[in-house]
C-alpha cells in the first residue's frame, strides 16, 4: 500500500509498505482522511518518537475493511474515528486513571505505524463508530477536538469566567468553540496571522489581535490558554493572568523551550499554572460533540491533500498557511 514515511530527520517520503493485517482485538481501517498536526512536526524534527522511520498520523477516521478474529464490536463497512492513545494498563499511572501519562505511553501514528497511509491497524476498543450524517473524511477532527476537551477537563473553568486564546490555528479555534460552549463571559484571542484571526472573529470570537496590549482588560483574564507553544507567546500569557486565575499550556513546545515564571506573584494572586497533554477518557465525548455539530467542518479543515503530496503538505503546515490540513489517501 502508499503510505508516508518519516524515514529520518528532516526527511519525509510517500513510498510503498506492506498492507497491515489485524490482530485478534484489532481491526484495520480504509483511510478516508488523515490530518496534520504540530506533534507530526516534532516528530520530523527528531522529537516524540522514539525511533524512525515511522508512518505518522494520529487523527483519522475511516471505513472498517478487516477484522481479527476476537473482533465482534465492530464490522467490516462500519465507519470509525480512531483514538491514537495506546496505553499498557498497567503501570501507576494508568491504576490510578492518569492513562494520558502512562509509563509505557504509545500512539498510532508516533510510535506505530499510523493513519497517513492507504490502511492503517487499530486496537477496536479505540474504534468509535460514525453516525450517518457525519461525513467519514470529515472525522478525522474528532482526534483533535478530544484533544480540547481534555484540556476543558483539566481547566474546570466557572461559569462567567474571561477567556484568553493565545493561537488561532485548528487547536487555538477548538478551544475557543468549546469555550463559548462552557459558559465563558467573553473569550479573546492573540494572533500574528491576519487570515488565522479573521477565522475566528467568524466563528464569533469577543475581540481579536496581534498584541494582548491591544485588548482592554487591565486586571487580565480568568483563564489564559496558550495552544502556540511558542516561548515568547507562554511568557506574554503567563503575565495576562488575573488574580486567583489559571494558565493553561495547551500547545505543544519544543523540549528546550524555556520560560520564566515570577514565584511570588503566583503565590501572592493564586495563580494556577497548569497543563494539558493528549487524550484521557475525551474521545467519545468529541465524538458527540462532533455528531452535535460542535464544529464546523468547512471552517476547520482548510485544504484535502493527496497522501502523495504529503511532504508539501507538511511544509505548508509549518509555514502556518491554513486551518487544519488533510491528507487524503
């Protein structure tokens, strides 16, 4: 079959690999569409997994074409959205409910062969089946989107509170939807892409700009979200915060990005620092969010790109042209 490849650092190709068959708890599903995220950048940059080559992709949905021989949950022709997260069960922290951090922590797509390919092997329990009106190449947003509800999960954010979105790619925009959705009093975003904020003022953001200066909120936000993982962005955010309010760093940071925090302001103010990583008990709750119409396909994805153009399209990803960008096999 055509998959991509991440061979070695820096280095991407689409080339033939071998069709994968399913183990007795695992189904193999058709590809309908693979997206592109941050974490496959990392991972191109020699970062996240733990060795190369590897066929990335970690958000995807697709139609059931194999299963194994344990398998009864799901059939052939059903359709599903695939959790990436593969966890061992076994060790402290998958005991006491931290899968997300799990000791032996795997994915499809990072550490497995995933989505970016013709076919792709998945455990069924991580199998969600689509309903009818969802389109199958429009779920592999699901993915993501768990990704924002995780991070919802972690924030327990009140009602009332006021929002501060640093980022307004795919991730930056989800949180900003589920934000309006979780009672926020008025969510902001900072942005130094016009056509990135422009989405969003469209999706009904309460006010939008390059700068956090240019904002009139003095006292700062209740909640300041960074889904950039950029240094200079967590800095300017870290000091948005209001008294007794939380930062939450969303985005994913290259492992040498540094920062500095003030310890006693975050004494003497309450502030919470807090993070969020991956996914932990959110897929299926995305999973409905996305059938309820949560999002907006055509606002989100951007581009549908041939798997044989995907190294193209991990250099338009990274240049930050476009929302979120698929592949389509």
């Amino acid at each position: 079959m055509k998959a991509a490849v991440i061979e070695s650092v820096g280095r991407a190709v689409v080339t033939e690999v071998p069709d994968p068959t399913p183990g007795p708890r695992e189904v193999v599903v058709e590809v309908a569409a693979c997206g592109l995220c941050g974490t496959d950048l990392h991972i191109l940059q020699g970062e996240f997994a733990p060795k190369l080559p590897i066929v990335p992709g970690h958000e995807f949905a697709g139609d059931v074409v194999g299963v194994g021989a344990q398998v009864t949950e799901v059939s052939v022709g059903d359709r599903v959205a695939v959790d990436p997260s593969l966890y061992c069960y076994e060790c402290r922290y998958c005991r006491t409910g931290h899968n997300n951090l799990c000791e032996r922590w795997a994915a499809i797509g990072v550490t497995t062969a995933g989505g970016a390919a013709r076919y792709a092997v998945a455990p069924v329990a991580n199998c969600v089946r689509l309903p009818e009106h969802v389109r199958t190449e429009d779920a592999a947003l699901v993915e993501p989107l768990s990704c924002a509800v995780r991070g919802y999960d972690v924030l327990q954010s009140r009602l009332g509170a006021h929002v501060l979105i640093y980022g307004s790619g795919t991730m930056g925009l989800m949180m900003l939807e589920l934000a309006k959705r979780t009672g926020a009093a008025s969510v902001d975003v900072v942005d130094l892409n016009p056509a990135r904020l422009e989405t969003a003022r469209r999706l009904g953001v309460s006010a939008s700009a390059a700068s956090a200066d240019e904002l009139d909120r003095p006292q700062g936000w209740d909640v300041v979200v960074d889904a950039t993982g950029n240094a200079a962005a967590i800095q300017d955010g870290l000091d948005r915060v209001a008294k007794a309010g939380t930062f939450l760093q969303f985005g994913v940071a290259d492992y040498a990005t540094r920062v500095t925090i003030d310890p006693y302001r975050i004494y003497n103010q309450e502030i919470t620092i807090t993070g969020s990583m991956a996914v932990l008990h959110s897929f299926e709750r995305a999973a409905e969010l996305f059938a309820n119409g949560v999002l907006d396909p055509e606002v989100f994805i951007s581009d549908r790109i041939p798997l044989e153009r995907y190294p193209e399209a991990l250099e338009q990803f990274a240049s930050g042209l476009g929302r979120k960008i698929v592949v389509v096999p």
